[in-house]
C-alpha cells in the first residue's frame, strides 16, 4: 500500500497549471473588490471641511481654502458655510484639499442644498452589493 501524505496528493493531482492559476486569480478578485467597496466611502463620498467663496468684487482671487490674513479669515467669517457675504445661497465653494484631496464631493458639489443626494447614492450603493 502506497503511503499517504500531502506530496503524494499533489503529484495525483497535478501541478499548479493554467486552470488553478484561474481559479487563484478569480478568487483574488473577491477580494480586491471587497476591499475597493470598503475605501469607496473614504475617498468617494467624503465630506471634507468647505466654505462659500467670497465674491469677485469683495475679494478677488479667492481660490484656497486656507485665510491669507486676518481680513480675508473676517470676510469669510461673515457668511455661513452654505450661505454667501450677502446672504444668500452660495453656489461656488473652497475645500480642504489638505487630507483627502480632490473627491467626487467636490466634484459633483454635493454639500449643503445638494447633501441629500450624496446620502441617495450611497443608499442605492449599498443596495446594489
């Protein structure tokens, strides 16, 4: 009777050929779209710090997030962060771009009147997994 150990087993079963190599990469893929659908939410739908940029004719070039100096962090301080200096909606923002970078947040603006739709697409998001 022929001994039976793991060596035996494998030479029966053949090497690792084209077949298996499948079968690892496919399950690899589980994987790596498990861990991408985990760091969606960091990076896809952050919200990172914003606040309404100031009017061309109250501050022109006002394209960072971070104040200049004491008058330009005042001006800001005057409106809200959904609101501009005037009072009313703000249409045009600055993000902190220092932790997550540019996001789709950003991109697609959904802050203040359009937040409820940055809640919808994760909704459905994790509807669909």
């Amino acid at each position: 009777m022929e001994e039976i150990s793991l060596e035996t087993v494998l030479k029966r079963c053949g090497d690792f050929g084209p077949y298996q190599w499948m079968h690892f990469a496919l399950l690899c893929l589980l994987n790596l779209s498990s861990g991408m659908t985990g760091f969606y939410f960091v990076f896809g739908l952050a919200e990172p710090p914003f606040r309404c940029k100031l009017p061309s004719n109250v501050w022109p070039d006002d394209n960072q997030y971070n104040f200049i100096n004491d008058t330009h962090k005042y001006l800001s301080s005057l409106s809200s962060q959904c609101e501009d200096i005037n009072g009313s909606r703000c249409n045009n923002f600055l993000f902190d771009q220092s932790v997550y970078g540019r996001t789709f947040t950003e991109e697609a603006g959904f802050v203040c009147s359009n937040a409820l739709k940055r809640t919808w697409i994760s909704t459905v998001y994790e509807i669909g997994t």
